[in-house]
C-alpha cells in the first residue's frame, strides 16, 4: 500500500473544501454581515488512526475508501447553534458535491455527551487521470461544542478509550454546562450581534483613516 499515492486525492478534497468553506465566511465579511461561520478547519485523517478503524472494525484494505467515511475531514465551527443549521442549509444548495448522509448528533446527543453535525459528502476531485470520487466528512458545531470534544478526544487518546469513570462523569457534566452555555448565548445572539458590527464598524472607519 502506497499511502501517499492513497491519501494525495484527499488531501486535495480537504485543501479545496477548506477554501470553499472559508470563501463562504468571506462572503458574509465584505457583506458586514454576521457570519454563521466562525472558524474552519480540515485534516486528512492519520494513518496510524486508518489502521487503528481498519482493526477495531474489520475492514479490508480493499474496502477503506467505501468504509472510512472520514478520511477528509473538514470541521465548520460556529458562534450559536442556529449559525449550524444556517451552514447546513448552505451546504444542502451547494451543487459541487453531493450528500450521501447527515447525522444529527444535537437534538439527539451521543452517550458520550457528543454533540455535532454531521454531514457526509460524495466530493469529486479532478486527478491527472481524470475525475474521482470520494466521501469527506463535514463535521459542524460550536466554539462550546469544539472545546467539548476537543478535551474529550484528548483523554479518549490519554486512556486509550477506557476513561474512568470519575472522569467521565466530570466530562457528562461539562457537556451539559456546554449545552448550556449555548442556550443562554442565543438568548443574547442579538445582543451580542450588535456588539460585534459596531466594532467591525469601528475597525473600518479607522482602517479607512489609515489609508487616507
Ligand atoms: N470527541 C469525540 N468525537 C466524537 C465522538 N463521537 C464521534 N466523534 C467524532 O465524529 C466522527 C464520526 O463519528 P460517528 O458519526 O459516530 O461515526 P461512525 O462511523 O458511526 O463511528 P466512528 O467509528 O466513531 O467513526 C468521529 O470520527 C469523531 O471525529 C465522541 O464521543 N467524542
Ligand atoms: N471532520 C474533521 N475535520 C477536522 N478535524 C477532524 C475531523 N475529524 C477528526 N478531526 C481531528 O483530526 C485529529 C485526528 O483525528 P482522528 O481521525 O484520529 O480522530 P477521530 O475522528 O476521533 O478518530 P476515530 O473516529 O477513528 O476514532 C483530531 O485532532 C480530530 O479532532
């Protein structure tokens, strides 16, 4: 197996996915409009976590590109959870891929405490040989629901999977202050909203003294 023969197509569906995505946050900025889109992020999954799915699940060599969904992996992060919905949507009209499956793991969480959208795409990606096909994993969420799994991914990788149960408790806990925190930032999403155009407004008019 030539793993950057494999991966080379992914990582150009990841690097075009991220600039798609992050076009659309530009698109709201020259609007001065609020985006929906805090931050985006991607990554081609590693090859050591490849052969960790491969065993844990059973996949053969020959089946990866069909079974691991997420080896592109692209991360949309949002302010509030309806930013989220507001993204999907977006991404629903896009005509430059296509939607194989969507898993919302927010009106139902994970036993975890996970909460996410996800979405998983068929992404075309042009090669010397001509066009492939491939699934990428868009994974949406907000900054509290980042900082949730993030914590959580780090102590899954700390205990090998088997965290303890003290531990998971603590991280049940954090994940329904996250919930939360997310409730009573939409409840103040106007508020907050007007804050920020009047500082963007702000930066405007003194980059414009700037220039002049
Ligand atoms: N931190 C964290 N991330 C999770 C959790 N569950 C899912 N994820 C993320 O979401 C991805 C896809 O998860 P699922 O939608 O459950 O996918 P699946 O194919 O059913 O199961 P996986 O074997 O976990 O990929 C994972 O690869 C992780 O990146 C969780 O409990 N904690
Ligand atoms: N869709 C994604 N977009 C951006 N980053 C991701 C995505 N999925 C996972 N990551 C990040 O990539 C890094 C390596 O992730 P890895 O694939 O090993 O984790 P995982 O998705 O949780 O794995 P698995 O489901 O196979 O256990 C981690 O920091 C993880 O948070």
């Amino acid at each position: 197996m030539n793993w950057e023969t494999f991966l080379a197509p992914y990582r150009q569906a990841v690097d075009e996915l991220k600039v798609k995505l992050k076009g659309m946050r530009a698109q709201y900025e020259y609007g001065a409009m609020h985006s929906p889109i805090e931050f985006v992020t991607g990554r081609v999954k590693p090859i050591t976590s490849i052969l960790d799915k491969t065993r844990k699940k059973d996949i053969p060599y020959a089946n990866l590109e069909d079974e691991i969904q997420d080896i592109a992996g692209i991360r949309v992060v949002c302010q509030f959870v309806d930013d989220i919905y507001t993204v999907v949507n977006m991404i629903r009209k896009r005509n430059d891929f296509d939607i194989l499956e969507e898993k919302d793991y927010i009106t139902k969480k994970k036993e975890s405490g996970y909460r996410s959208y996800h979405i998983i795409i068929e992404y075309p990606v042009e090669t010397i040989e001509g066009e492939k096909k491939l699934l990428a994993e868009i994974q949406i969420r907000t900054l509290a629901m980042n900082f949730w799994a993030t914590n959580e991914h780090s102590l899954n990788y700390k205990y090998s999977g088997q965290i303890p149960a003290e531990v998971k408790s603590r991280l049940k806990n954090a994940s329904e202050a996250a919930f939360r925190l997310d409730e009573e930032m939409s409840k103040i999403k106007s508020e907050i909203q007007e804050a920020q155009a009047i500082f963007r407004q702000k930066h405007d008019q003194n980059d414009n003294d700037d220039d002049s």
